[in-house]
C-alpha cells in the first residue's frame, strides 16, 4: 500500500469498475429491498441537500445489500418543467436572438431534447462522484416514453372517476413566465411596503355610528380596489353591525358593493373594515365563496389592468348581469403604474385618508423573481378530498410510518384540510394535458386523438386541437414509485419491488410530493386482493443543512457549500469566482467576497468522498436541522488516514506470514479475545441504530471501535506479542489471525459509509483473512452480524481494567511532567484477588504499553513511598515520585503555568464584568467567553493541586 492515502487515486477507479460490473443491479435471492431516488432536476447540480440524503440513501442501500437483499435503489431524474424551460428559452436568445415563439412548439421542443442529450446530465455525473450505487442500467427520465405512458394513463383514469375536471380557480400566476405555478416556487419575502387607508362612500345616504358617510379600508395592493366585489367587518363589531348588508358606491368605478359580515375579518387591524377582491387573492377568494360574491378579473397575464374585466360568478359560471367596464384611464397599464394613478385620483377625490409605511411579506416566483399575481384562470384540477381518504387512513394504522414521527402531524394538517390540486402549466415542456377540443369548446379526454374520436363517437370531419398546456411536474413525480418500475404494465420489477421500503426526504415537500405519491399510489397500485398498495413503508425526514452559523445557505448570502469542492478541493480565486462571477450587484460581491476570504483564506483542501459521506452521517440525528462543521469534515479526513494507516500496520505485520486461517492451533491473548468481544458489540449496536435510521448513532459507534478501540489500543497491544521474541508460534499466529480478521470484518462493517477505502484495503486484506475475493467486491459481501456464541463478557471486563492502569500511569506521566521515554516503577495499593490475577496475567502488556520497569502489588503492611495516585475502580495506582522529577524546576514550571492563568482569568472577568459588553454581545458569544472563564479556572485549581503534591516531595 502507498504510505499516504490518496482519495482521488482510488474513488473514480472503483466507481468505474463497480459499474461496468453491475454490481449495482439488484441481484440474488434474498427478500426485496427497495429505494427511490427523489428525482433531481434535470438542470440541476449536486448541493449539499442532495449530497446528504443521496449519501443516507447510499448506506441504507449498501448495507441491505450486504445483509443478502435484492436491493434497488432506482435512479432518475425529473424534467422540471418551468427550470429547463427557462434554460432552453436562455440559450435560444443568447445564440440565435430568437424566441420559443419564433421556432414554434414542435422545434423548440426538440431543442429542449437536444440540450438534454449534451448537458442534462450533470446531476448524474455528480452523483457517481458520491459513490451513489444506484441502478443505473435502469435509469429513468419523467419524460422517457414509459413513463409518457404511465403519465398519460393516470389522467385518463382520474378523469373517468371525475377526479379531475377542467374550472376557473384562483392560482399563483407567473406574470413573466405566463404560468400557474405551485405554492413551492413561490418565495415569500420581507420586503417595505406601504398600507393606503382609502374612504369608500356609503351608498344611499347611510352613515356609520359617528355619523360618518363612508368607511375607511386598508390595502397594500391599491391596484386590486377596481375588482372589488365587497367589504367586509366582522359580525361581533357593534361599530358596523348596523351596515351589514347595506352597500358601498366602489370609488372611481361607480359600482354598488355589499358590505357583509365575516368571522376572517380582524377588528382590532385597522378600521376593521377590509376590502373583497375575491379574483385577486387568495383570502377574499375564499370569503368569496361563503358569500357567494362575484368575481371579477381586472388583470391580464402580463398583470396590466383589461380595458373590460371578465366577470364570474361565484361557481366560476360567466356574469352578464355586472357591469364590466373599468376606467378608460388605466387600460393596458402595467399594475404598478395603474397602482400610482389609481392613488392619485383617489387622493385628488379627496378619499385618501393616509399612507402607513408597512412590512409585507411580498411572493415572489422563485424563477422568475417577479411578484406573483392571485389570478383567476382555467386550470386542470385533481378534485383530492376522495384521494386524501386511504392516504391519510395508512399512516394512522401504520402501513406508513413517518420517522420522525411528529412530522405525521404535518402530514395530518395538510391532509386534514386539502385543497383541490391545480395540475395544469401554461408551459411547452412537459407532459401535455391529453384532453381535445371542438370548435364548441366541449372536452374530449383520451390517451390520443384516435382514441378521443373512437371512445366519444365522433365523426371524421370534426376538427379537433389537443390542450395547450402541460402537466404540474409534481404530477408525474406522483407516480414514481410505480412508474419508474413499468406501471402501467404488471411488469417483473413491479411486482418484485414495489411496495417501496423508505423514502428519504425533506420536510418541505412531505404535501407537494410525500402525500401526493401516497395518494396517487394507493388510487392506482392494488394488492391481488384489491386492498390498496402504499408507495413505501416508512418515510425518513431529514433536516436542511445550513452553515457553520445556522443560516440557510443561499447564493445571496454567499455561504453555499458546494459538496463537491469538499471532495476535490478548490482554491480561493476558483472559489470567489463561483460565489461573485455572475453577480450583478457589486456592493454584494464585495460582501460576499469578505466573508469568503475570512471564512476559507487558503481555500477548500480535497477532503475526499468518504470524509465527507462519514461527516453527513455523523449529523444525521433524524429530522433536525444541521449545521455544517468544516473541523468536523477535517477530523474525518484524519479518520481516513488513520484507516488507512493501521491496514499498513496489519499488512506489514501479516502478509507472508503465518495468520492461522486454517486449522493451526492458535493461542489467543486478552487482547485478541478483547477486540473480538468489542467487534461483536459494534456490530450488535450498529445494526440496532440502523433499524432506527440513526446514521449519526451508526457511524459514531464504527469511529469509535475503529479509531479508540482498533487503532489506539488493540494494534498498541498487539506489539508485545508480535514483537516478544519468547512469545510461543501459538499466540502470534492468534494475534496475527485476530489483526487481520478483525480488520477484514471492520472493514465490511464501515463499507455501506465509506464505500472507496474500504474497497481499496479490503481487496488487500481479505485473501490473507482467508477470503478468496477472486473477481469479486467487499459490496456484495455478507455485512458482519451478531454471532451464536454472545459476547465475551471477562475479556471485556479484564480489558477494561488493563487499559485502565495503563490510563492512570499515563496520566500521572503528563500531570507530572515525566518524558514518556522515563521507566517507571509502579506500585500498587487495596488490590483485589481478581486484580491480582489481572495483574499477572498482563504484566507484559503493562510493562509494554506503559513503559515500565516493574509493577507490583504493595505487600500487607508495607507502607507506600511518597507517590503520585490514580484510583482505578478501589485499587489505588503509585508512582513514586522521588528522583524523577527536578522538583525546583518543576515548581518554578507550574508557577509559571499559573501565572499565565491568572493574566486570562482576570481578563476574562474583567470582559464579563463589563455591562456594555454584556447587552452589547450576542448570547452565544457570551456564553462562549463565560464557558472560558470556567475552563481556565479549573485549569488553575488542577496545577495548584499538582504543585501542593510536589511541594510535599
């Protein structure tokens, strides 16, 4: 092996040779275990999001695999309609100045198919850079020609059982991408606004309580007050209990509009009097409905105000009755400017009564940037209440178990309460809604045209144009589960894997994709008894990972970590060019700039895959929010090396010789007998946390048995027997076998973690360990599990109290000052019968390990020399200290230790004392310099401890 560890050497060899070999395929005959990838964008790039649940994902896989299941994890990507889109649309105008509109719909669509061939598959590329082991001979694509088809049937189907039905709703509408989009893609942001106060007139000569003619009401959207259709109080105000039903003359519309009562109305917020706009926002849309108010629509796609409105009725049915005209004035205006002037004339009428500057939570499209407009439009809807039913039903029997499992309550609420689904895009890409049109508007629902004509009878001769617009994406991801497997064929995979075991997700998505596959899946996969099928039994939700402070990362704050810089490495100048290359705001690139160069001033050092994957496990506690840790990735980079450095150490000390892999008697030692026992708990513990879906638990106990058990101690104990000339063949050939077995073993045990060096030590070490590996990979080993036999409790025990001695005699080392290369003479005090049968039976292990000249046990009634002690359980350990130390330079060194200590203490309490610091300073960075304080404080009272002792010499 090469005396450094090298991750860049070995991770693209195995990954290449892990896939040309299929190894990722599911194979063999054990009992089905299954995984779905939640679909990246095919736009996309690898963030540490995916970078953690992809790594999660992995061991869960792996390690199923090892167990002997036919595990899948099934990989795919998803089309993302809007993104690719907008991308696409990009790269039109930049190469050739045209417009999607300029190609028309067909060509464009083949540019979009062409740039998926050459640069959509970047996520993939990356995910292979993680060590996914995802079954890539079965990749997936949400616009592949399987999946068109499942796509396809699905509307059909839900159409026929009038699921789904074509009305006019109110949507989150894009007015630069001329799109619905869902509530996901909208960002609500804080922003400064302002609160216009207006007066609306009393029609018919009304007055309010005080004798006023008209009633005040607060808007933050000025603009909407022409497609107002009411005002509303609420019914306990004794203020307006007198107006209910009584009208309003509409300002500068002229229109008369009820005042009614509503319950939704806060009396405490302003007048308590609130405008109705029910087809522009989201609220009055639903007061709207109660009362069953008109709607009318003063805007258009692009959000500028019509010349004449589109009137509704409440059921969305057309209304010829109201009047549809709007002033002349603000035809065609953008809605900020119509905004301006509608306030200037209110204002000029003299019924502005004032402006309040005002906090606004303002939705933006997470795309295009824009304020999203609530707009009244036709849209396909999934009707979901019937759907919700069996969904909701399985997770409160426990077919479905959320873990943790609070987030069942988010499940509830969402489900609980659900809104009917707006499933149509007015995009070009995507799954076109299968539904036809006559020239009569009447709608013909079929998988094709063909089948339209054929299955609602019509003739030839009737001209017939297919939709417009395009399915939600989150429409086909609902169908994952069963369409990447073949559905609607009942082919072999389905049948194999589906049921699915667990999804790995996010909160943030549990109703936008969680509950809807729940849903879909259970309406459409059923058991040959025709009970419902779920799409996976347990759903795993991690927490979001923010940086080192806690914050959300974000290309705006300047604090996102690319994953893959943590494996490869970057130097600073390529790493301010990613964060501020593109950014058009220079004030902010220089911000982001600082932050970079103070946060990582040398750059990104190459960490490797595995260091990162054992960092993401390592913060994997389920369900919370995690913030990131460069030291943490950096010890884990050290793990490695460790790894790495003690499979040297068993090579060297095993290859080419006798490790008793086959019948050859063997004598083992404490420690062989001890490291064999620890094995076994290790394993029984790992297994244990990995049922809880505790990577943090699972991962936390291999660094510890590898790192504090393997490597610092039992390759410590190992040395007195391989290196003792008179040790019998016996007990180095058992030694041997131990260090290599173990390590064979260890190995198999952290491979579904670090997939690329144990690999890469494992085909070294497992033909000496006796395993022939032939062809073959540690991956489709057997995974180390719990022997018949127990665990060996006395080894454990006498190991226990072994390391123990060796611990107190090292410490009293470094308390008093004494060089390691010293040889001590230790005594021992109030032993016991069984510390004396230790004692004997590892005298050459202590003599070793701790450096020593002799070890004995006082005699009854000899009395103990001036000693420095350590307690291990009741038997006390002696050092005696006269002629191993320079007692005067010692004192003067400790004085000197104390001195220094006394400088920071008063320092630091003087910083405490000190009240502008205390209200000045963030809580956490005081409590950081009060955990200071106390930690050279004990500090201080130790060495004075230590100085009495050698004051007494």
């Amino acid at each position: 092996m090469d005396k450094t560890f090298q991750p860049a050497d070995i991770e693209s060899k195995w990954y290449q040779t892990w896939e040309e070999k299929g190894y990722f395929s599911p194979a063999g005959d054990g009992p089905a275990y299954s995984i779905m990838i939640p679909p990246p964008n095919v736009t996309g790039s690898l963030h540490m999001g995916h970078a953690f649940q992809d790594s999660i994902m992995d061991a869960l896989t792996r390690y199923q695999r090892m167990k002997g299941a036919k595990a899948l994890w099934q990989v795919g990507t998803d089309h993302a309609g809007i993104a690719t889109q907008m991308v696409v649309e990009r790269k039109l105008a930049a190469e050739s100045g045209q417009t999607r509109h300029d190609l028309g719909r067909d060509a464009f669509l083949d540019k979009v198919w062409e740039w998926k061939e050459e640069s959509g598959g970047t996520i993939t590329r990356q995910l292979r850079r993680l060590g996914a082991s995802v079954d890539w001979q079965n990749e997936r694509f949400t616009m592949d020609d399987g999946f068109y088809k499942a796509v396809q049937e699905v509307f059909v189907r839900l159409y026929d059982d009038k699921l789904i039905y074509r009305g006019k709703r109110l949507v989150n509408w894009d007015p630069k991408l001329h799109t619905a989009i869902s509530d996901l893609e909208v960002e609500n942001k804080d922003e400064n606004g302002h609160l216009w106060h207006f007066r609306y007139p009393l029609a018919d000569g009304q007055t309010t309580a005080d004798g006023s003619r008209y009633l005040v009401v607060a808007t933050t959207r000025p603009e909407t007050m022409l497609g107002d259709t009411a005002v509303a109080v609420n019914p306990a105000d004794e203020r307006y209990q007198s107006l209910v039903g009584k009208f309003i003359e509409l300002p500068l519309v002229g229109r008369r509009i009820p005042i009614v009562a509503d319950d939704y109305v806060d009396r405490e917020f302003g007048t308590g009097c609130v405008k109705i706009t029910p087809a522009h926002d989201f609220n009055d849309y639903a007061l709207g409905q109660r009362h069953k108010l008109p709607m009318i629509n003063i805007m258009d796609q692009d959000a500028a105000i019509l010349g004449r409105a589109d009137v509704y009725n409440s059921d969305s049915s057309a209304n010829d009755e109201l009047d549809a005209g709007l002033p002349e004035a603000y035809a065609g205006l953008d809605r900020y400017a119509a905004r301006k002037a509608i306030v200037a004339d209110l204002d000029a009428a003299g019924l502005l009564e004032k402006v309040d500057d005002h906090a606004l939570k303002v939705p933006r499209g997470d795309r295009s940037g824009l304020v999203i407009e609530p707009l009244l439009t036709d849209q396909w809807f999934v009707a979901t209440a019937k759907l919700a039913e069996p969904a909701i039903a399985a997770v409160e029997d426990g077919r479905i178990q959320f873990v943790p499992k609070q987030y069942e309550n988010m499940y509830f609420s969402w489900m609980r309460d659900i809104q009917d689904w707006c499933i149509s895009r007015q995009l070009w890409w995507g799954h076109r809604v299968p539904a036809w049109y006559d020239s009569e508007g009447n709608i013909y629902v079929a998988r094709n045209e063909e089948e339209a004509r054929s299955k609602y009878g019509l003739p030839p001769e009737l001209a017939l144009q297919q939709d417009e617009d395009v399915l939600d994406t989150w429409f086909s991801s609902a169908l994952w589960t069963f369409g990447t497997l073949g559905w609607p064929e009942a082919t072999e995979r389905l049948k194999t894997f589906h049921p699915t075991d667990v999804l790995v997700t996010g909160f943030d998505i549990i109703f936008f994709w969680v509950a809807r596959m729940i849903m879909m899946t259970m309406h459409f996969m059923k058991d040959e008894d025709g009970s419902p099928q779920v799409p996976f039994k347990t759903v795993y939700v991690t927490g979001l990972i923010r940086d080192e402070q806690g914050q959300k990362m974000s290309k705006s704050k300047g604090n996102v970590l690319d994953p893959l810089d943590m494996i490869d490495g970057i130097d600073l100048d390529s790493l301010l060019q990613k964060r501020t290359g593109n950014m058009m705001q220079p004030q902010l690139a220089e911000k982001i700039g600082k932050a970079t160069r103070k946060a990582f001033p040398d750059g990104i050092g190459a960490h490797g895959t595995d260091a990162l994957r054992f960092t993401l496990y390592s913060l994997a506690s389920t369900g919370r929010d995690i913030n990131w840790d460069m030291k943490r990735l950096e010890g884990y980079r050290n793990f490695c090396n460790k790894i790495w450095n003690a499979a040297r150490y068993v090579l060297m000390n095993t290859e080419g010789e006798d490790c008793g892999t086959g019948n050859e008697p063997v004598e083992l030692s404490l420690a062989d007998r001890w490291i064999c026992a620890r094995l076994e708990q290790a394993q029984r513990r790992v297994a244990d946390a990995m049922a809880a879906y505790r990577l943090d638990q699972a991962s936390q106990e291999v660094y510890e048995f590898i790192w504090n058990e393997y490597c610092d101690w039992y390759l410590e104990l190992s040395k007195p027997v391989l290196w003792d000339d008179n040790a019998s063949a016996e007990a180095k050939r058992g030694t041997r076998r131990t260090l290599i077995q173990v390590l064979e073993a260890t190995l198999r045990l952290a491979h579904p973690f670090m997939p690329f060096i144990t690999e890469e030590i494992w085909q070294r070490v497992a033909p000496i360990a006796g395993i022939n590996a032939g062809d073959s990979s540690i991956m489709l080993q057997p995974y180390p599990c719990s022997n018949d036999q127990g665990i060996d409790e006395q080894a454990l025990s006498d190991a226990e109290w072994l390391k123990a001695v060796i611990t107190a005699i090292r410490n009293i080392r470094g308390e008093m000052n004494v060089p390691p290369s010293k040889a001590l003479n230790v005594l021992l005090r109030n032993t016991s019968e069984e510390d004396a049968q230790r004692l004997a039976a590892n005298r050459q292990f202590l003599l070793k390990l701790a450096k020593l000249d002799d070890i004995r046990a006082l005699n009854d009634g000899e009395q103990a020399p001036m000693a420095a002690t350590q307690l291990v359980g009741d038997m006390e350990v002696l050092v005696p200290m006269a002629g191993l130390i320079d007692k005067a330079s010692e004192l003067a060194r400790l004085d000197k230790e104390i001195a220094k200590l006394d400088k920071d203490i008063q320092r630091l309490s003087g910083k405490l004392g000190n009240p502008g610091f205390i209200d000045k300073a963030p809580a956490a960075v005081v409590e950081k310099e009060k955990e200071k304080l106390q930690g050279q404080q004990h500090a201080r009272l130790r060495l004075v401890e230590q100085r009495g002792e050698i004051e007494a010499l």
